[in-house]
C-alpha cells in the first residue's frame, strides 16, 4: 500500500518497527532512515538503514564512526522506501528474505553453522 | 531441551518434576513437625549479632531471584508462544498465582527444613549437599534421591528460564524470527545466540565456582538492577494503548514500586557490607 496523502508518518512510526518480508519472515527492526534533500527543497524519506552502525549512531553520535571503523560497513544494510508494501507497527516488505542482504543472514547461520549441530533441522 | 524441545514440553516437563519439592513438606511432617519458636521465626526473624549483612544480601538474593526480569520475558514469550488471547487471563492469574505459590511453599519448606535438622548441629546450609543432609535425615536414603530429583528440576527450569529469556529478548530486540515449535534452522540467529549463552554458561560452570555462591551472588545484583530492569514493564503496564481497561490499579502500581525499591535498598546495602565481611 504506498503511503497517501491522507497518511502522515513520524519517524516514530517507523524507526525500530519490525520487518517482515512477503512470506511473513521477520528480519529486523528498522536502526534508522535516510532521506534526500530535493531541489525544491523538500527533504524526502529514501530508505530504511538496518544494522550495527546505525544503532550506534543513534546511541551516540561519536559512537557511529567508532563503529563503523571496527565494521567498516559490512552488516548495515539499506531497503529502499519503495520496497515497503504496507506501512503500521510492522513494516510488511515486496520482496522475501532472499532478496534482502539483512533477510540472508539467517540461511548464512543455518548454513555455514546450525547445520553442523544435529537436529537444526538443516 | 533449549535447543529441539517444543514449548510445552520446556513448560511442562521441570514443572512436573519440580512437584517433588513437595517432598520437603512431606520430610518436615516426617521429623515432626516445626516448633512454635522455628514458626515465629516467618514473621519475627532472628538475626544475630553480626550476621545483619549476611541476612540482608540473603534477603536481596531471594527478592532478586522471585521478581527476576528473565521471568517476564520467558513467560511473555512463553504466552505468544502458545497464543494466548485476552480470552486467557484467568489462566495467566491461575498460573502465576499458583505458580509463584507453589515455588514459594517449596523454598520455605526447604529453609525450615534447614533450620529443623542443621541448626542444632550448627551447621549454615552453605552448600547444596548439607542441605541435600536435612532431606537425608527426615526420610532416609529415599529422601536424598528426592532432594537430588528436585535440585535437578529446578536447576533445569531455572537454566531452561534464563537461556531462553535472554534468547527471547534478544530476538525479539532486534526484530528477528524466534520461537521453540520452529526448526532451528527457520530461526537461526535466535538459535545462534541460544547456543553462544549456553556456551558461556558452560564455561562459567567450569570455572568451577561454587554454584550456590554463584547464584546468590547474581541473584543479589539481579535485585540491584530490578528498578532499571523492570521500570520499562511498569510503564507498560499503565499504557491504555497496549492494555486498554486492563491497565493496573492504584494498589498494584504502589505495591510494585514499593518492592522494587525495597529490593534496590537492600540489594544497595547488602552488597558492600557483604564484600567488605569476606563473603558467606
């Protein structure tokens, strides 16, 4: 559902809101948001930032780059805003796990170390 | 368990095996009964000179230990677990009242037990195997395999009850797939940390320090932290938009606040005093 002009959203409403893809995976909560300023001056939301640094960042501003100097950007991850289907506390995404750099990271774990423990179920 | 079991399985099984904390009763009948001046102790506590710091840090460990933020977050995990509808209170108040009753009776059956068989022998019940002889005494050789039968019940629920708490929390923190009736695999990162705390448990473990020491010393810090920990659940707790009419009353509210900062001040006291008298 893109957003209508009836439909006014704070930040609030969408920093740490959950992730869930099509197939009703959850993936994460949202660490924080990138917007772009337009010519005619509007400032526009752009994309939903998911990771360490942004967490962080939102923690202490200093902490960010201290962060991102030991991560050096490997696990945060953007989604852009168009990707969003539905807008409310949870934030349902077009696309499923497999498309989203965030969403892999669970076959990641099952693959390269649950499926060494018997019983995971790999 | 925390890694294949399903979740009524972790609920149900330490709790069955934990109803052979009744034995405890059962083992105070069997030696007679407690006298009226052990009684009196429940509402007039002897405390002797010199022992202040000891009893308050045991105060603060048994606060710490009955309003232990895991609790909450495992049982409201475990409630979305088994979903759980409004339609569901009366069984939450059944549950937690007998519930938290039931473990209540057990505990102070074991302390009376205690006071019963190792007081006249000057014994302090420092250890889990002199408190494994007051059950030795009131029922025989039987009586130490009750006591070992219910240590490892409520081991294994308290064990079960932090690693999955801190799973749950974990998880859900962070917006991840989480739950016990799934494969491991459908819910990887909350697995992953499952296993990297029970790793650290176990390496705690082999450390080889006194687990009652242990557990009563982190039981004593839980309670330093309670008003911090569980702040966030009060506020909860009075926000129509999540509870609707369900929101607690003025009593409730005063009586959480109350123990809370009880438990803060003697945790606040205990702990230095204790560190400062050597410990035990």
């Amino acid at each position: 559902m893109p957003i209508t002009d009836d439909q006014i959203f704070s930040i609030r409403d969408i920093i740490d809101s959950q992730l869930e893809t099509r197939e009703k995976r959850r993936i994460g909560r949202v660490s924080d948001i990138e917007a772009i300023w337009q010519e005619d001056g509007t400032l526009v939301l752009s994309s939903l930032v998911i990771g360490p640094q942004a967490l962080a960042g939102r923690i202490a501003s200093p902490l960010r780059s201290i962060v991102r100097f030991v991560l050096r950007d490997r696990f945060d991850h953007r989604i852009p805003l168009d990707d969003v289907e539905d807008f409310g506390p949870t934030l349902r995404l077009r696309g499923s796990a497999a498309d989203y750099p965030v969403g892999q990271s669970d076959a990641w774990i099952a693959n390269h170390i649950l499926r060494w423990i018997p019983g995971s179920g790999h | 368990m925390a890694w294949r079991a399903p979740f009524d399985w972790i609920e149900n099984a330490p709790a069955l095996l934990g109803l052979v904390t009744l034995s405890f009763i059962v083992g105070i009948i069997a030696l007679g009964g407690p006298s009226h001046q052990l009684l009196s102790t429940l509402w007039k506590p002897e405390v002797k000179q010199g022992e202040l710091a000891d009893y308050l840090y045991l105060v603060a460990a048994t606060l710490g230990a009955t309003i232990s933020p895991y609790l909450l977050y495992f049982y409201s995990s475990g409630a979305r677990e088994e979903h759980w509808t409004s339609n569901s209170l009366l069984l939450n108040r059944v549950t937690a009242i007998v519930g938290m009753s039931f473990g209540s009776l057990g505990s102070i059956a074991l302390i009376f037990l205690g006071a019963m068989v190792l007081q006249p022998l000057n014994m302090q019940a420092s250890s889990l195997g002199e408190l494994g002889l007051s059950m030795a005494k009131a029922l025989g050789p039987f009586g130490t395999l009750l006591f070992a039968v219910a240590l490892f019940a409520t081991c294994l629920g308290a064990a079960l009850e932090v690693v999955l708490g801190v799973s749950y929390n974990i998880a859900q923190g962070f917006g991840w797939e989480w739950g016990e009736d799934k494969k491991p695999v459908e819910a990887a990162r909350f697995n992953l940390v499952l296993i990297i705390f029970l790793l650290v448990a176990v390496a705690i473990g082999l450390m080889g320090i006194d687990p009652l020491q242990l557990a009563l010393a982190g039981s004593t810090v839980i309670a330093l932290f309670l008003p911090i920990s569980l702040f966030p659940f009060l506020v909860l707790m009075n926000d129509p938009q999540y509870l609707r009419d369900k929101t607690n009353g003025r009593f409730s509210n005063i009586a959480i606040i109350c123990i809370l900062l009880i438990a803060f001040v003697v945790a606040f006291v205990s702990i230095p005093l204790e560190i400062l008298s050597g410990g035990g």
